[in-house]
C-alpha cells in the first residue's frame, strides 16, 4: 500500500503522462494539417508512446492496492508558427515532465517507499531519452534554417521512426 500522498502523486502523474499524449496527438494533427507527414507520423509514435507511460502508472497504483483517480484532460495548443516551434514546445514538456518524475522520485524517498522508488527509475532513464530526442529534433530544425530542402528531408527521415525502432 502507498500512503495518500504518494497515490495522489502517482495518480497526478498517471494524468499528466496522458495529457503528454493528447498534446502529442495534437502536434499530429497540426503536422498532417500542414502536410508534413513525416512530423505527423513521429507524434504519433511519441503519443503512443506517452499513452503506455500513462498505463504504467495505471497499472502500478493498482498493484499497490491504491485507487486510480481519472481526470479531465486539459486542451493542448493546436497551432504553431512553425515545425521548429511545436518541437521547441515538445522539448519544453519534456523537460516539465522530468522535473514531475524528479519530484515523484524525491517523495518516494522522503517516504521511504523503495517499491515505487524503484518503479521510477525506469521513467527517470525514459526521461533522459524523451530530452535527447526532443533536443535532437529542434537542431535538425535549427539548422534548416529556411531551408525548405532540408525541412522536407528531415520530415522525410522522421516519417521513418517506429515503436522501437529508428528515430526513438
């Protein structure tokens, strides 16, 4: 059993990992609205992926008998000036959500709550990853400049990425 701070914890975490994914889905959607499909199919492999860390810790608060606590999903932003503007916003929220594990992870300790501790560590290594993709995308953009050759190309290269395969 967790205490009701750390299932108020887990549970706010739980949300804010699908939140991730709907903001995901919604950089989707303005990529395929301005035809760059590639963007679009790398968000939607993210949001799927941001889906699955929801569900973990889904699966978690209820394996240590706590209750899941389901809200509402606030609306993401749905427009942005640019490509590079959406992937500077994806690295700003990836940056936010580390600092929520970061927190989460500091709680379990303060608690002395090894069990899920351990469970977080898994996400504090998913969160170095989700940072190093996020950066490495907007210096793909950066340096394209106005560049649209190499805009089309590196929405070519990311409409490649698969669940754990390239680009990931």
């Amino acid at each position: 059993m967790v205490s009701e701070a750390m299932e108020k914890a887990l549970n706010a975490q739980f949300n804010a990992e699908l939140y991730s994914g709907y903001l995901y889905l919604a950089m989707a959607a303005y990529f395929e609205d301005n035809d760059y499909s590639g963007f679009a199919a790398w968000m939607r492999v993210q949001a799927d992926e941001e889906l699955e860390h929801g569900m973990k810790f889904y699966d978690y608060i209820l394996r240590r008998g706590a209750k899941v606590n389901i809200e509402a999903i606030a609306k993401p932003e749905t427009e942005w000036e640019s490509p590079l503007a959406a992937f500077e916003q994806a690295l700003s929220h990836e940056r936010y959500v580390t600092s929520l594990i970061n927190d989460l992870v500091a709680l379990a300790r303060e608690e002395k709550d090894f069990a899920t501790d351990n469970f977080l560590q898994w996400f504090v290594e998913e969160q170095v990853e989700e940072e190093e993709n996020a950066m490495e995308n907007v210096s793909k953009l950066t340096l394209a400049g106005e560049s649209k050759e190499l805009l089309f190309k590196i929405n070519e290269d990311m409409g490649t990425r698969t669940r754990g395969g390239s680009e990931e």
